[in-house]
C-alpha cells in the first residue's frame, strides 16, 4: 500500500477511487477496532457530514497529485 502510494506520489501511478470512498475505508477500520476491543459490539459508521462532502468526487476515477 506504501509502495503505491509512493508511485502515486512521484506520477508513475493513478489511483481510481475517490475521497468519500477512502475516508470510508479508514472509518469502517475504526469501528472495526472499536468492536474488537469492546467485546465485539458493533459500531455504526458514521456519515461523512455534508459540508466536508460537498465538492467532493464520490464516484470512481483516476486522480492525480496535484
């Protein structure tokens, strides 16, 4: 993963997802951990607020360094 992202860094490599769906990715990480040292209670992930959402891409598509 550090290895694609370096190469995204440096130009030689696209990366085809989107902000929303990242920062998706991480929370759903966070309630995983969250359940795991709480006795497996599941944890809601939470909506990315609209005003951090806006402007935003949500679909999938190449994205660039800028």
């Amino acid at each position: 993963m550090i290895d694609e992202f370096m190469r995204w860094l440096s130009g030689e490599k696209e990366i085809c997802t989107s902000p929303v769906a990242a920062r998706m990715s991480a929370a759903a990480g966070e309630a995983g951990t969250l359940s795991v040292r709480n006795g497996s209670q599941p944890f809601d992930v939470p909506p990315l607020p609209a005003e951090l959402a806006d402007g935003l891409p949500t679909g999938l598509g190449p994205i660039r360094p800028v």
